[in-house]
C-alpha cells in the first residue's frame, strides 16, 4: 500500500490511499460470495451461479460498493497509522481509480487535531488556597446531623409553622377554571422549601389539620408554562396532615446516635478532620486548574469547531444521565427551564471551549515530555474503578476492553499524569 499526504488548509489534510490489485482483487472476491448468496440465477442454486452472471444480474458497479466497504475503511485506518495523523471526523472518501485488472486508488480528506504551540508550562507559579476548619463549620455539619436524623412527630392540635411538612390536596383555578397539571392529592410539601409558587407556603403557616385554605398567587412572568406566566390563581388546599421534627439536643447521646463515637467532642474531632481532609481536597484541584488555566493562556492553538461540537454532545449526554437519575428527561428538563436544545447547547459552548483547548494543550506537553501511563497506572486506576463498582478488576478490564474505551481510559490516565506533572514542576505559594 502507498499513502501520500497532504495538508490542504489548517487542520485538513488530504491522503490518497493506493491498494494493491491482489489485494483489491481478494476484496471483490469476498464481494461475489456475499452478493451471490442472496442472489436468485435460474438454474444455479444461491451462491453457486457463475460470477459472470452475478455480475450482469446485479451490475459491476454494485460489486465493486461491495468490495469497498470491505476494503476501504481497512486502508484508510492502516494509513493513519502509518503518516501518524490523529483524526477528529469522519474522512471524507473519493475513488480516482478502480477496476479489475488495477490498483485501487482512494483520497481520503479528513480534519485532524490541530497543532499546538506551547509556551511556558514549567516553573509556574500558582496560589494554593489555604484550608481552614472553624468551630462555626463542625457545628453546621452537627446541625446537618441532627435534622438528618430527627424524628417526625404528627401535629394534631397545633398550627403548622415554617420548616413543617404538610400534607396536602390542592386544585388551582386561573380566572375561574382548572388549569392543567394545577392539583394534587396527599402532597408533601416542606413550608419554605421554596418548591411551589413564591407565596404559596408562606399562606399555608397557621393552618391546621382540616382545614381549607383559599391562596391567592401570581405565577412568575418567566414560568415555564407559558399560558400560565403572569397570571393570577387561586388554589383551594385542604391540609390533611401536618408533620414536625423533633430534633435531638447536640450531646454525648447525639453522637452515641449518629456514629460509632461514645462522646461529642469525639465526633467533633472526626468530623473536623474529615472537612479539612475534603478542603484539602478541593484546594488541590483548585491548585491545578489554576496551573492549567496558565499553561492553556501562554499557548496558542486554534480549536476545531468539530470538537467543541462533540464536546458539548458529551456534555449534555451526562446532564440527561444525571437527570434520568431524578425521573426527570431533558425534554421535560426544557420544558421546566423555559429553554430549547439549541439555547441549551450555547449555553455549554464556552466552557467545551475551554476544556477542549485544555485538553489539546496538556496532550501536547505529554508528547513533548514523554508522559505516558504505564502499565501499573492502567492496573491501580482499574482496580480503583472496580472497587467503586463493587467488582473485580479483571472482570473490570475486559468490560472496558469489550466496550472498546481502553484507549480512551489510557488518555485519561496520561492527563492526569500530565497536570500532576505540571504540579511538580510550579512553584507553589
């Protein structure tokens, strides 16, 4: 096989692909016994007709798509191999030549990851955010605690007050009529939770149980339903329950409770460390963004559209993954934002911009250091990820071998090595 290369404009180049006339000659060989099975020639059985007839049966030229198919993405790819381009899209393929007695000649013109010019990426200096623990934060986390674990108690006699829950049927009314998705039956609502319209629980506090409130609202002029946006309702709401907690005073029979400690200060102490062990966490990972937001400003590099376009796919791929997790679609997500896909997609642009233009940069100071993951990398980051996945790590391995994201688990891994290697060449304040 002989490859040509040439660099049309910027990140496009341009490959043209000859294949030997053996070896095309196989792939129209491969192409006959495909087409002849399924192909009816009175007096022969499928796949037993003569190649001459299949070939006035069906054209010369459907044999030779066939054989394509077969060849073409083979070359095309042992031809990347060999000029060592790295494409970001799907090539664009052109026959020049083709028949039986010749070489198969193909262009392939494809956009490739574009060239990088890296400026100062060592000896950075960069600011790490100090981390400090303070009495006021190990008492939000106790307070965290006690509500997580307070008891519910029913309210028989009393009024419902701020932070209660109460149960509720409601049905809403818009110039007299019912709306559409405006009732509920035995709802739960947390008062000052915020969830329903603003002034809708603040009219629910001193209620009580049996009773039936008329509450009068205005939807926001930006609400999602737009037929409803700026209007004025009425609910009707009868509370059939009013739920309370009971909180537990913050002692030594709290922390008995709520963890394996005997005494308070014991869970303040493991409390205080497990925060100054997560800011600790969070400085580090401020720490590197700032060196890596350096090193992306002093290079210079031109983002292909293509990628940010993919970027952003991914992007909103995991918030409808993340969304599915709540029961919610991100049509219904949309819908409830008052937005569309395409606002939706702009609104994710400049930060896959950034991450694609950060991506590129510390791909290109990976090259230029030799930094690549190593065996034992690829080991200790599967035997991480199959501990979060409760499995073991050689089944963990060939489930990201047969789902064919290895390399892409290798790239990871050599970022990663990449911005930790950025850390220990910064000097850090």
């Amino acid at each position: 096989m002989k490859v040509n290369m040439e660099k049309i404009e910027k990140n496009l180049v341009n490959l043209e692909i000859e294949v030997e006339q053996e070896k095309f000659a196989q792939a129209m060989e491969r192409a006959f016994k495909k087409v002849a099975s399924k192909v009816s020639i009175p007096g022969f059985r499928k796949g037993k007709a003569p190649r001459v007839l299949v070939e006035r049966k069906v054209g010369k030229e459907y044999l030779y798509d066939e054989a394509l198919e077969y060849i073409v993405p083979e070359a095309y790819f042992d031809a990347v191999k060999e000029t060592k381009i790295e494409p970001i899209d799907k090539p664009n393929i052109e026959v020049v030549q083709i028949g039986d007695e010749k070489p198969l000649i193909f262009k392939a013109k494809v956009e490739v990851k574009p060239e990088v010019k890296l400026g100062e990426y060592k000896g950075l200096e960069v600011k790490k955010p100090e981390v400090s623990i303070t009495d006021e934060d190990i008492e939000q986390e106790l307070e965290k605690l006690r509500q997580r674990h307070a008891q519910i108690i029913n309210v028989e006699d009393g009024e419902a007050q701020l932070h209660d829950t109460v149960v509720i049927d409601f049905e809403g009314f818009v110039d007299g009529v019912a709306f559409q998705g405006g009732s509920g039956k035995d709802y739960s609502l947390e008062l000052g939770s915020g969830t329903f319209i603003p002034g809708f629980e603040d009219q629910l506090v001193g209620a009580k149980v049996g009773e039936t409130r008329e509450i009068k609202v205005t939807f926001p002029e930006n609400y999602h339903a737009a037929d409803l946006a700026g209007k004025d309702a009425v609910f009707k709401v009868e509370v059939k329950a009013i739920k309370r907690k009971q909180l537990a005073a913050i002692d030594d029979e709290l922390a008995k409770d709520v963890s394996e400690f005997e005494t308070l200060e014991e869970l303040k102490k493991d409390i205080s460390n497990k925060l100054k062990e997560a800011a600790e966490q969070k400085a580090e990972h401020e720490m590197k963004d700032r060196l890596v937001a350096k090193a992306v400003e002093n290079a210079e590099v031109e983002i292909p559209n293509i990628m940010v376009e993919q970027r952003i796919d991914s992007m909103i791929q995991s918030l409808a993954q993340r969304l599915s997790l709540q029961g919610l679609s991100l049509e219904e997500y949309l819908k409830f934002t008052n937005s569309n896909m395409e606002a939706l997609r702009e609104q994710h642009r400049p930060d896959a911009e950034n991450r694609v233009k950060a991506t590129l940069v510390l791909e290109a100071i990976a090259k230029k250091e030799n930094i690549e993951p190593t065996e034992e990398d690829l080991e200790e980051e599967i035997k991480t990820m199959a501990a979060q996945y409760n499995a073991e790590p050689g089944l963990m391995r060939t489930f990201i071998e047969n789902q064919g994201n290895m390399e892409a688990l290798k790239q990871a891994i050599a970022i990663n090595k990449t911005v930790q290697f950025l850390v220990d060449h910064a000097t850090i304040k």
